[in-house]
C-alpha cells in the first residue's frame, strides 16, 4: 500500500518548487516589466491590430511613428503577420452636454424641438424640413459618438477623425498604406479599474464563503483551512505560470482570467471535499486508529475516483486548446493547469496538511507523546 501520508515532505517539497518561482515573478510585476502582463482590460488605453502592405515594417519603426508624434506606445508582430499597437487611450474626450436643437414653425418663429414634435403642423411644413436647425432625424441621433469609451473589438475599418486618423495618416506617410485593420478597442481607466476591483472582490468573497462553509459542513475549522491552504496553492500555480509565460512569452491576462480562476477554484475544492468526506467517514469507522492512517486509507479510496474525474475534463480542455481557437487559448490554458494542480493539491497538500495540523494540535493538548510509544515486551517464561 502506498503511503501518501509518509512520503508528505516530498510532495511539499515538489508544491514548493511549483509555487516559488512563479511566486518571485507575481512579486516582480508591480516594480519591473516582468511578471504578469495585462490586457487593456484592466490597464485602459488603445489597442490597434494592423497590417501593412510592406511586410518589412517592423514594430520598432510603428513605435517610432508614435513616439515623433508624442505618443507613447508597444508594438509586437503577431503570428499572422499583423501588428498589435498599445498606446494611451485615443479619442476619449467627454460627451458634449445634450442641447435642444431649435425648430421653425409654420409662421417662421423659433421653437423648442419638444414643441415641434407635438405640433402637427411643423411636421408638415417644407420650411422645417428644409432647415437644417429643424431636422431631430432618429438616424442622427442614434449615429455613434466619437467619445464612447469602449470601441468595439472587431473594428475592420480605419480611423479618419480624431487624434486616431491623425496616426492613420502619419503612419501610412511614413510606412506606406495600411493594408486591413483586425481590431480596435479603447478603454478608459475607470472601466479597467472597476473591472479589477470586481475582480479581486469576486476571489477574496469566493474564498471566503469556501472556507465558511467546509468549516460549518465538517464541524472543524481546521478542514477549512487547509482546503484554503489548497485552494492558494492553485490560485498561486496558476497565475505564477502566466507570470513567467508573460515574461518570456508575452502571454496577457485578460477579463476571462478571472472566470478561470473561479472555476478553478471551485474545481480544486470539489476534489479536495471528496477526499475530506470519505475521511470523515472513516475516522468514525476506525475509532482508535492514528488519524495518519486514517487519512491515508481515506486518500487511496478516492485516488481512483479523483483521476478519473480530473482526467474526463483535461482531455475536454486539451482538444478546446488545440483546436478551439486563438481567441479562448489562454483561458482554456489556465484552466488545464488549475484543474491538473487542483487534483493534486487535494491529495497531496491538503490531506497532509490537515494530518500535520491535527498532530501538532493533538501534541500541544498532550493527546499523544511527541514519539511513538515503545511495544511492551512479552515476559520471559
């Protein structure tokens, strides 16, 4: 019989080496370039897909074009030929105040637009319809403005007004036309920074309520805590790996990260539930026997049943990440390594965690000697 609980430090050594240094890169992301990389989602600014007819231009020189024209600005060349830009939000500017547009009555005096649409004869008249002052055109009230603060993503045609034709116009004098537009998308910083506050409102109350409830489902507060311990564990594996895939790879965060990490958060307390239950169970089973034992006949009943489960949805997840597109890649990836580390940091950190705790607790109220007790030997006949 394998023993899980005996061999614990080496799997605290192995979620050691897992957590440290994607740890150092999470703690290197608000004082270096390095760690974690974000979207616009949470940064705010602009965020421009292009591609030139010359497919020498290189992002170096896109940069330059915004730097002579005071902006400053990113560039990297994508897979597929295209150039992605982020700069400083582009076009923001506050929503000029609704004013109420004069319109002319029949006998030719100035009326407010309300008047005008209430009266039957205004509509009627061919001097109101002919001013341009009179015209309240549905179609021109509902035309876009210009200062909305998120641009659609998909955006295909290029910019001609504002501080962004400009940029259009400076880049295709200085590196020749532009030949098609991906995508363009503005945020402003009040949205990035509600969607983080959200974000880390959303974990934190998540946690919370996670260890709330196995505290009150197993009636021991120490159950709570090292499923938490756990459920860290994960959240740290996962957001350490996109920190350093970040740094090497350029890898970015986006909104759908934090639906990830909540689905792996409950993914990895549902595995580590099982396993706690079956203990439960046991431990009043087995009256007598050293909770050790216990826990690792507990692991090994459910070891089977883990695997099979984790392993139904990492195939799932590995043909949506093969095959299911660039647009969900980072996000199926997350979720692969959270479920995979959540599998195990249920078996292998929480369990032993939870022995370790429940020995130093038994040791501190003298329950048991801080060594096992000697077998007393059979008298000599």
């Amino acid at each position: 019989m394998f023993d899980v609980i005996g061999k614990r430090r080496i799997f605290y050594v192995v979620s050691l080496a897992l957590t440290i240094p994607g740890l150092v890169f999470i703690l290197l992301t608000p004082f270096t370039d390095l760690g974690l990389q974000f979207t616009i989602d949470y940064t705010g600014g602009t965020r421009w897909e292009i591609k030139f007819e010359d497919p020498n231009v290189t992002p170096d020189d896109v940069e330059a074009v915004f730097a002579a024209n005071d902006l400053a600005a990113t560039a990297i060349k994508t897979g597929s030929g295209y150039i992605e830009i982020k700069t400083e939000p582009i076009g923001l500017q506050p929503a000029p105040a609704p004013t109420a547009l004069p319109s002319v009555t029949p006998t030719g005096s100035a009326a407010p637009s309300g008047d005008a649409s209430a009266s039957p004869g205004a509509s009627a008249s061919p001097g109101a319809s002919a001013s341009p002052g009179a015209s309240a055109s549905p179609a021109a009230d509902a035309s876009p403005s210009p200062s909305a603060s998120v641009a659609p993503v998909g955006n295909t045609e290029l910019p001609t007004d504002g501080k962004l034709g400009e940029m259009v116009t400076a880049l295709e004098s200085e590196l020749g036309p532009i030949e098609s537009q991906a995508s363009l998308t503005t945020i402003g910083p009040v949205v990035s920074s509600d969607l983080i506050g959200q974000a880390l409102i959303l974990i934190v109350v998540g946690s919370l309520g996670i260890l709330a409830w196995i505290t009150y489902r197993f009636r021991d507060w120490k159950f709570g805590m090292t499923a938490l311990a756990a459920l860290i564990h994960d959240v740290v594996v996962v957001v350490g790996t996109f920190a350093i895939l970040g740094t090497f790879f350029n890898v970015e965060i986006d909104a759908l990260f934090v639906t990830a990490m909540l689905t792996v958060i409950g993914f990895s307390v549902h595995d580590t539930i099982v396993v706690f239950d079956r203990i439960r169970e046991n431990k009043a089973r087995h009256l007598g026997e050293p909770f050790a034992d216990i826990v690792n006949h507990s692991i090994l009943q459910t070891f089977g049943r883990s695997i099979t489960t984790s392993l139904t949805v990492v195939l799932t997840l590995l043909a949506l990440w093969l095959f299911g597109g660039a647009a969900i890649n980072d996000f199926i990836l997350a979720l692969l390594i959270g479920i995979v580390s959540g599998t195990y940091s249920s078996i292998f950190v929480a369990s032993p965690l939870l022995v370790d705790w429940h020995q130093w607790d038994d040791r501190r109220h003298g329950h048991i000697a801080t060594g096992r007790a000697a077998r007393p030997r059979r008298a000599a006949s």
